[in-house]
C-alpha cells in the first residue's frame, strides 16, 4: 500500500541511522518536486520500494543499512543477477536517486 512521501519520511526517522534519516530526506524531496509525480512508495521495515504509475512491472528499491551504506536496487527482471544495483554511502543518496530517476526513464530530468 503506497504512503504520502511525507509520512514514509516521518516513518524512516524512527530509525536512528545515517542511512534512514538520508532515504528520509529524499522522500521529503520526492515530495517537494512535481518532476516525480507519477511515484508511490511503500515502506517495509526500512526498505523504501518505489514505484512509477505507469510501470508496473518494475521497482526501484532503497535499503539502508545500520552500517550507514544504502542500496539501490532496480528490480525489472525475475534474475537477480541481471538487476541493476549501486551502493551508496548517506551523504551521496540523494544524487544517486536523482541519477537513478534519469538513467531508468522515470523522470526526464531531476
């Protein structure tokens, strides 16, 4: 079930790491600009998983760790080998997703 971005970013801050406050910060973001409209989230523990409207068969994943780096996973296939996967400390997060959004065709630019 999808969330506002505003209320999964409340959630992610429960969780006192580096890696939840940034993927925090980027719901709030996500919020903040009409370029990413067409987005749901939904929130499972402290894994954001991401969804455009119009793409159904395909996710975009974001995992923090206690640890502090965050993964990006683009999920479009049913073989894990061949999805799409980066590893980002908190700090770089944001960039990542904004690159993300260009590189998968899901925002023009960000």
């Amino acid at each position: 079930m999808t969330q506002s971005w505003t209320d999964l970013a409340a959630q992610l801050r429960t969780t006192d790491w580096d890696s939840t406050r940034a993927v925090a910060d980027m719901c709030d973001d996500i919020a903040a600009q009409t370029a990413y409209a067409a987005l749901r989230g939904s929130l499972s523990n402290v894994t954001l998983t991401i969804a455009h409207t119009s793409r159904a068969e395909s996710r975009l994943e974001i995992i923090p760790s206690q640890r502090g780096a965050i993964q990006f996973l683009y999920v479009d296939t049913q073989t894990p080998e061949r999805m799409w996967r980066r590893h980002e400390p908190p700090e770089k997060a944001l960039e990542r997703f904004r690159k993300a959004m260009v590189q998968i065709g899901w925002v023009a630019e960000a």
